[in-house]
C-alpha cells in the first residue's frame, strides 16, 4: 500500500484502483464458475441441472464487459469528489481493526436493507418488465450473471453498495476491503452450486447460493428472497 500511496493520487487509487480491483476480482471468481458448468465438474452440487449455452455465457461476459466500462467506471470517477468530501483517504496510518470491523459489519446491514427494498420495488410489474427482467434472463444462474442487468438497475442497485461508505467515508483500505467482499458474496450467491464448504451451512442469518437461485428459477410475481446476503428482510 505503501508504494501505492506513495507513486498514484488519490483520485486515481479511489476511482481506476478501485475499478481495477473490482474487476480482478469479479472476473477471477466468476469465471471458475463458467469452466465448472461447461465441464460438468462438481455437477452433485449444482442446483439446478439445466445448464447455460455457449452463446449464453459469452453474451453475459461481452455485456458485462460493455455495462463495466460504460457504466461503473464513470460512476467511481463521478464519485470520488463525493466520497473526498466525506472524508476518505488513502494515507497512513491504517484505521484499527475494529473500526474497519465495525464499518464492514455497518455497510452489510445497511446493504442488505436497501437492496431488499430496492430489489422488491423492481419486481412490480413495470420495472420488471423494462428494467429488471434483464438480470432474470438467466433462470439457472452463474457466478458472472450477479452483475449482468439493466443499465438503470446497475445505477439503482448499486446505490445500496456505495450508500454505506458515502456516508462514513472511510479509509481506501476499508472501501477496498468491503468491495472484495461484497463482490465474492453476491458472486457466490448467484454461483448456481451449493458446496457442503458455503457459507451459508456456518454463518446463521446468511442466505447465499441456494436461497437465491430459488428467486431466480421461480416467476416473478411469486418469486421472493428479494435480499442480498441475509434472510431476515425477508422472513
């Protein structure tokens, strides 16, 4: 970190180092799950036994690049005088443990609340048709379709992701932290496969891969799971 602080501004860590990250991150724990699909490897632990087509997953992975580019890139440099505001910085010293602790456990609580309501609100009749039924393309879902949808629903959505740190403005190390985690999570969750190791077997409360490929195989109007990680909003 400290060559980075020391050689990019912090305009350029937050907004290109932050699309950097996300993308490294999102491709390299999506993409196994497209190898597993066409090779038929795990298959006792996939959900559902329809699989993709090739021309299914490679018209994900071109509009995901296209969405990425157009879309989440100009909204982090749209954002960074925002979060700069707020307070977030990319110098030394590192925030404690527990702050960054206390800051991630914040933002999945808060996430997960407006996701839920925001997800809920696209599945009435007319959001879903025109917007959201973009991301229910995929009925059997893979780890890359987590972030395959609308223009307008990547906006919408990705307002309950950034809403918790906007207002916190927390160090870069926090920000980058909780994006990590946030992609694996909703990478996994709509991964298609439930793993005896998920972490939806250990950590009560955590809905996952199997919770929400029950939303994505049902029709809309009766589809609920509407949440992102947990399953009390919708209990």
């Amino acid at each position: 970190m400290q060559y980075l602080i020391t050689h990019f501004s912090d305009f350029q860590l937050a907004s290109l180092g932050s699309f950097f990250l996300h993308e490294s991150v999102f491709f390299l724990s999506g993409l196994p799950f497209i190898y597993l699909e066409r090779a038929g490897l795990l298959s006792k632990y996939k959900i559902q036994t329809k699989n993709n087509s090739l021309a299914a997953q490679e018209k994900c992975i071109t509009r995901l690049l296209l969405y990425h580019i157009g879309v989440n890139l100009p909204l982090m440099i749209a954002s960074y005088p925002f979060f700069r505001f707020m307070g977030m910085k990319s110098s030394l010293p590192f925030p404690s443990w527990k702050v960054v602790l206390s800051q991630i456990i914040f933002y999945f609580i808060l996430e997960d609340f407006v996701f839920y309501w925001g997800h809920r609100i696209l599945h009435t009749k007319w959001l879903y048709k025109h917007v959201h039924s973009v991301h229910h393309e995929y009925a059997t879902p893979f780890g890359l379709t987590s972030e395959y949808a609308h223009p307008a629903e990547i906006l919408f959505l990705g307002f309950a992701t950034i809403i918790g740190p906007a207002i916190t403005g927390p160090h870069l190390i926090t920000l980058w932290l909780w994006m990590t985690l946030r992609v694996l999570e909703t990478v996994e969750a709509h991964c298609g496969y439930h793993f005896p190791w998920s972490l939806s077997n250990f950590l009560p409360l955590y809905g996952g891969a199997d919770f929400h490929d029950y939303h994505h195989r049902l029709l809309y109007t009766k589809s609920g799971n509407y949440s992102s990680t947990f399953v009390y909003m919708d209990w």
